[in-house]
C-alpha cells in the first residue's frame, strides 16, 4: 500500500462518450474502481421502504490495461478541475475530473506508481488474485497436455506409422530455450542431425512439427529464419531435415528427396515436382476461391512448370512451400547481418513464398493509428473518423494474415502439400499464421477446448513474447503531465504508445534509437537480432551461442524490468482478429462466440492470470506459474455456457454438403471491423464511407525455386520462358508490391538500408 498516495476520492466526476456521472474512485493495490449511483431515490421509493434500492454501478480499471495517462492540473484560481484521462488497452477511454488538484495530483502519482514502477513481474495481479468457487474449482493448467496433443495427430514417442516421432532433446531446454520440450521430428532425422541442424537456425528454433494433417499425412511445420547471410552459408543437416519433413507422407521418396542434402549435390526432380500421384481426391470439397486465391495456386504451381490439373483434381501433385511471412525485401536485406532466408538452390524440392506481412513496428503503428481516430469517445458521442481508420491500414494486416493462411490451408488440404512457416525469430508472425491455418484445416480447433489448446500449443509452448509485446509493465513514457490547463484537449503528442502513431515528426528520433539498439552492447533487450554482447555469432557456433534466447540470463531478485515500448505490438490482438472475421463469416462453424475472443483479448493485458505473463514454456516453468498463478481457461472454463455459439453446428462433418465440409477458407474481400472490440457499434464503425481493406492485393510478395524467381528483393533468377507470358500476367494480377504495409497510404522504407532498420529495430 505504500505506493497508493490517496484510496478514496470523493465528488469525482468521469467523462465517458460525452456523458458525464458523479460518484467515488476508489484506488486498491491492482485495480481502480469508479463506484456511481444512477438515480438517487424518488419520493415514491420512499414511501415504499420494501422496494429493493438502486445499488451501485461500478466501473473497474486494472492497471497493467492502462496504455496512456495524462494528467492536466490546474491552478485553484483558474475555476477549472484538474482532470486525468485513460486510455486503456481495451479500447475503454475515459476522463477523471476532480475538485481537488491536489487529490488529482495524488491520484496520478498513485497510478503511475502501481504500473510503471513496480519491477517485476511477479508484482502483478496474478500472484495475489484468489477465486471464489466455481471458478476455484476449476484448474486450466491440466487442459493442455503436449504428449496427447501429438497422440491426437497420430504422432508418438516410438513414431509408429506417421513418420514421426518425439525427441527429447530439449527437455532441460537448454538445446532451444523458446522451444517446448518435447518437439515432433521426422523418424529419420537423428537427435545428431538435430544438433547440427538448429546450429543453422536463428536461436535455434529449427523445422518442427506443429500439424499433422489426419487424412492425407501432409504437415505444417515452423522454424526461424536460417543464417544464410551474404556469403551464402548453408546447413547440409538443415536440408535433409527439411527434406525428410517434405517427404513423410510419401516414405518412399524419402530417399530422392533428401539425397541432395546428403551429398551436397542438388539434382532438381522430373518438371521441378515428384513424378507420382496420390490418389484422386475429387470427392474432397471444392473450396470456392476469389480471383485473387485463384491466381496465388496458379502462380506457386507455374514457377515450378507444373501442369495445371485437368478437372478439380487436388494434390495430383505436391507443391511443397516455404512460406517466408515477411516481405521480400525486407528478408534479403536481413543478410546484411548474417540472417536471412534459405537459398532454394539447397531445397530444390520446394518453392519459397514470400509474404507481405509487415513487422511488430508497422502493426504497432497501424493500431496507433486506429485509437487516433476513436480515443475521443471519452470527451464527445460522436461516431469516430472513418477516413482515419481507413488510413490505418489495419484491416489490410488482417486481410494479408487471413490471405496468408488461406494459402496455407489449400496448400495441406487441397494440394496435399507440405507447408514449412517462418519469420525472422518464428514467434510473431510465425504464430499468427500457423495458428490461423489450423483453424481453417482442422474443426477440433473451431470448438472452446480446442481452441485454448491451439493458443497453448502454438502460441504459448512454442513460444510468444508476451511479456515484451503487451507491456505488462508499463512504461514512464505513457505518463504525461501538461501543466497548461487551457491546452490541448486531446492528450498531448506523448511517445509511441497505444494511441501515438510513430511516423511523420519522429522519423528522426525512431532513427536514432533503432541506431542506439543495434550499437548498444549493454541493451538488456533480448528480443533483438543479437545475444547480450550485441555480435552475432558466426554460423557454426554452438547452439547455445546461436540461441539468444530471450531472457536466458539467470534473473536476481535485484533486477528490475521494464517495458521497452518499442518492442510491444498487437500481435496476439492480430490473431484474435483474424479468428473473429473467420467466426462471423463462418457462424455455425465455430463452438465458441464473439465474447469469448473479446474477454481473451481483455484478459491478455489484466494480469489477473499467469497463462500470458512469460515469453515461452521454459520461463514458465522456471517460474512455476502454475503452482503461484491461476489459469485464464479457469476463467472461460467456469462460466463455459456464456461463451457457447447458439448457431453452432461444427460438429456435424459432411465433405459433400455445402457449409458442412471440414475445412473453412477466409473470405479476404468480406473483412470488417471487429467493433464489439474497439467499444464501438456496427454502424459507426463498418457503416458507410471508407472502410480500409478493399482493394488489399495478394500477400504474396515474390515466389522463388531453384531455377526461378519473381517479385521485388528476389534473387534476380528469371522465369522460366515457357512460363514467362501467364506467369508475368499473373503476378501484375496479384499486385505484388515490395514489401512495406500494401495499400497503405503512407510511405514506407524504399532502399535496403532503410528497410533494414525497420526490420531489426
């Protein structure tokens, strides 16, 4: 309590969408509350003592939610009050007015005290909340099992017929400290091949399995980026990992596929794809695709000279695909540090995708740039501006993920195909589109308990940056104090924030500290390119110096943490997302409604749970978070039946019946605004003007083979000339763009050097 200057405050008065109430703040060690009585009691009321009185609404603030605080004092001789304005991650905005500066000035100092200053994690809500039953009953921690998990894909520890097995390689995460402990590997890659493979693997985190599909065998596996660099560097154990992952649904090619790696000699197969056939699958659903989805299958199968199949004859042939997430440029110009992505002379066997799915600085921004247009809905009733929201550019982010994992899922479960995911570190947009995929590709994960296995899986065991993304923390920088009661209304232009955008006027300071983070031998920051000394280690090191593995420092009970605004990012907020324009396009596909996403994403920035407080498994682990915290799935769990789908139907499977199939596409053209979310009405926020998303072109960004490549950053191999007139068509069809955010109307990094930085920073 030492750090609440003041705990009560009365005759406060709040502003919330123009409308102003009377009532109490109260100030407690992790929350505050505003407590108001709607109408005071009629004479009537009185005269019937009887009548149940009116009870007390209250508005209750915890304050790791809290994204940006000003405080506005006032002399008393202006006959102004002093006012402190909220805004909170959920999209709640309001004002505090109150009769007394000092009281104001207390309560500020009381706010930023409890958010900004406490210095460790283990401060927060979390490890003091106690449930009441049922919730208490209820215990989250259990429903997750890995090793059941695998067993459902059919994937166990001797391997048996799926061709995959569990290594317990990691299991004292020192191998892969972001990784979980047991990893799903091919039956033929040896834990020595593994050793030598994560060397080639930005901290470590190489090729493993995450989806096992159950009819026809084909995977979706996830990695990060290879350290391939200018000088071309290449893994020989990398590639027949790769190849023996691209290969497990066909034991029989394994051989041919993964020869080249083994002898460091690449020999492209017959017309760039495996000469047999599986068999017809024409009685699979014929998934209807948009121009755009049409183009991008067309496009992947033309640089490989693949014949179009005659009829809808899917997975004839096997397109096996890297999907690299980030734009093109953006990936080539990381082999300015070492990085990079892989040489498709050394994986001849599949075709790389890139796709424009812009970093955590450009979604951090684009979000910014969404509060700029709402967060007056404290001060005025007034819908919010649509021309700013169109400007954002965030549901063309949403549109590129959902575009990227519907390419994705035809991939696996049209084309029979293999699909290999990764970014720069694999644990942002990695995780977006593995997860997103998997939804569309499997009904399980559609229903509630699925769906909290597949955030534990994919995003949790394999690992987030929770902690740096959400800024559980705080920062002094989202505190602002404006001692010019008769100025600004609207908050003042603070640091980069929830509801800052970071462009325009900063450009110059957002230069130099990205300069200062790449020089800073001394930035505590784990998530960087580089390990604490700020070199990276040269391919060929030992794991453990490849690893940079977040936070793998020993923590002393001295250190302090902060939040370092310029790594948090609505990341996990993309995906909820993308997952709400998947439920409502699809209403009886899903067991689970809009609220629960909504109360998942409040409860990422509560604190009131320990399931998001850490970065990965092991710092779960090595904090025991589940002996001192409570799961968030108690939460969902223990009032299941307010977040059921009435119009669910998911769990009737029928291939041949429309809406019934077992697979789901996004409609990429029919993205809206998640306005329950942003606090807002369909109307004010999907109503008439600009909307922001039509017009988003393909998120591919470039294709890439062995003997072919197109699109802006590539590798500068040509097109094969029998291709070149469709497949030259095609790509000005898909508006393949550069990188950078597509559509937006701000302009982005145009030479390498610039796209570089923002990569990095």
């Amino acid at each position: 309590m030492d750090k609440i200057r003041i705990s009560k405050v009365d005759d406060v008065q709040i502003l919330r969408r123009g409308i102003p109430l009377a009532g109490t703040l109260h100030l407690t060690q992790h929350h505050l509350i505003f407590s108001h009585t709607p109408d005071p009691p009629s004479p009537s009321d009185e005269a019937h003592p009887d009548r149940p009185k009116t009870k007390p609404r209250e508005l209750w603030i915890t304050y790791p939610i809290i994204s940006h605080c000003t405080f506005r004092p006032t002399p008393p001789a202006s006959g102004l009050s002093s006012s402190i304005r909220l805004r909170c991650r959920d999209f709640t905005f309001v004002t505090f007015h109150f009769a007394e500066d000092k009281a104001a000035r207390d309560v500020y100092d009381s706010i930023r005290a409890l958010t900004c200053k406490l210095g460790r994690i283990e401060k927060l809500y979390a490890f003091s909340y106690r449930p009441l039953p049922p919730e208490k009953d209820v215990n989250g921690w259990n429903l997750y099992d890995p090793a059941q998990e695998w067993r459902r894909m059919g994937v166990g520890d001797d391997g048996g017929d799926s061709g995959w097995r569990i290594t317990r390689i990691n299991m004292d995460y020192k191998f892969s400290p972001t990784y979980p402990a047991l990893l799903p590997v091919p039956t033929s890659i040896s834990d020595n091949v593994l050793n030598y493979a994560g060397k080639y693997r930005s901290r470590v985190r190489l090729p493993v399995l995450t989806y096992l599909h159950p009819i026809n065998n084909c995977t979706i596996t996830r990695s990060s980026q290879p350290l391939a660099g200018f000088r071309g560097n290449r893994s020989i154990q990398d590639e027949k990992l790769v190849g023996a992952i691209f290969a497990s649904s066909q034991p029989d090619r394994s051989t041919s596929l993964t020869s080249s790696a083994s002898s460091a000699i690449s020999t492209p197969m017959k017309d760039g794809s495996p000469e047999e056939s599986i068999e017809d699958v024409s009685a699979e659903p014929q998934a209807p695709t948009t121009d755009s989805e049409a183009l991008e299958d067309e496009l992947v199968s033309s640089i490989r000279g693949e014949a179009k199949p005659n009829g809808h004859v899917y997975g004839a042939q096997q397109s096996n695909l890297i999907v690299d997430a980030r734009p093109t440029v953006n990936a080539y110009a990381m082999q300015a540090v070492g990085l990079g992505s892989e040489n498709m002379d050394n994986y001849r066997f599949a075709t790389k995708a890139y796709l424009g799915i812009d970093n955590i600085h450009v979604m951090r921004d684009s979000l910014a740039k969404v509060v700029e247009a709402i967060k007056d809905s404290d001060i005025t009733p007034l819908p919010p501006n649509r021309e700013l929201l169109a400007r954002s550019g965030w549901l063309k982010h949403i549109s590129g993920l959902l575009d990227g994992a519907g390419l994705i899922a035809r991939q696996v479960g049209l084309r029979h195909s293999h699909v290999l995911i990764h970014c720069s570190d694999g644990w942002d947009r990695t995780s977006q589109l593995s997860a997103l995929s998997q939804l569309c590709l499997d009904p399980y994960y559609r229903t509630l308990e699925g769906f909290i296995v597949l955030v534990e899986k994919d995003w949790l065991s394999f690992g987030h940056m929770f902690r740096h993304r959400s800024g559980f923390l705080s920062s002094e920088k989202w505190f602002v104090t404006h001692n010019d009661g008769l100025g600004s209304q609207h908050g003042g232009v603070g640091p980069p924030t929830l509801g800052t955008s970071t462009s325009g006027g900063n450009a110059l300071e957002n230069a130099l500290l990205s300069a200062k983070g790449f020089f800073n031998k001394d930035n505590n920051s784990r998530d960087s390119l580089h390990d604490s000394d700020g070199e990276l280690p040269p391919y060929g090191d030992s794991p453990k110096s490849t690893s940079g593995a977040p936070s793998s420092r020993p923590r002393t009970t001295n250190d302090k943490e902060v939040t370092k605004v310029k790594e948090t990012s609505p990341v996990f907020h993309q995906f909820l997302d993308a997952t709400y324009q998947l439920l409502r396009q699809h209403p009886s596909r899903f067991e689970f409604n809009e609220r629960f996403l909504r109360r998942l994403l409040y409860h990422l920035y509560s604190c009131q749970y320990g399931t998001f407080l850490y970065n990965n498994e092991r710092e779960r682990v090595e904090a025991h978070v589940k002996d001192k915290t409570r799961s968030v799935w108690d939460y969902f769990l223990s009032r299941r039946a307010q977040f059921l789908n009435d119009a669910y139907a998911g769990d009737i499977i029928d291939e041949r019946t429309r809406g019934q199939e077992r697979m789901i596409f996004p409609r990429v053209s029919e993205v809206r605004w998640w306005h329950e979310a942003f606090g807002r009405s369909d109307e004010e926020m999907n109503g008439p003007g600009p909307a922001g998303a039509s017009g988003a072109g393909s998120v591919i960004t470039g294709v890439e083979t062995a003997d072919a490549a197109v699109g802006a950053g590539t590798s500068g191999k040509k097109a094969k000339k029998a291709e070149s007139g469709g497949f030259s068509a095609g790509m000005a069809k898909l508006r393949l763009s550069g990188g950078g955010s597509k559509g937006d109307n701000n302009k982005g990094p145009t030479t390498t050097r610039q796209v570089m930085e923002v990569e990095m920073q």
